[in-house]
C-alpha cells in the first residue's frame, strides 16, 4: 500500500482507529493518530501494553508495501487507555 494512503488514514477528521493489516500475518490496531507515524519509506507505529496507561511501550518499523489492507471494523480497546 502506498504512504499516502496510510498518510489519509492517519489524518482523517474525525480519526477512526484503523487496523493495518501485513502480507506477514501481523496486525497493528491504531487507535489513535499519534500512534502512526508516516514517512516515505516506512510506518513508524507505536505499540501499547495493555498495563502502560496509554504510553507508547515500544515502536515497530514496517515497510508501508507489505501492508495488504487497512481495516475499519472495530478495534479493540485496552482497559484504561488514553491512546
């Protein structure tokens, strides 16, 4: 999938948590706009531990061409999460 239109995702008003879905099997569930950093080459997304109160515990880097899809069904929520 292109940076752009993981960008529009991103920037969509009013957001909508997202899911990016990868040709590996792996899933990232966005849920908030600051999680998702878009750059040429790269999607920087930011992870959540269920125990971290909506902080950013670690970042994953994927290629934005090894997204397959992006989901708009519901995303799971994290029991007192800010983000």
């Amino acid at each position: 999938m292109s940076p752009a239109q993981i960008l529009a995702e991103v920037r969509r008003d009013p957001f909508e948590p997202f899911r990016l879905v990868l040709a590996n099997g792996a899933i990232y569930d966005i849920r908030h706009p600051d999680q998702c950093m878009v750059l040429p080459k790269s999607v920087v997304v930011g992870e959540v531990s269920p125990t971290a109160d909506g902080f950013i515990e670690w970042m994953v880097t994927v290629n934005p061409w090894n997204v397959l899809r992006i989901e708009h069904e519901p995303v799971r929520e994290l029991a007192g999460s800010a983000i």
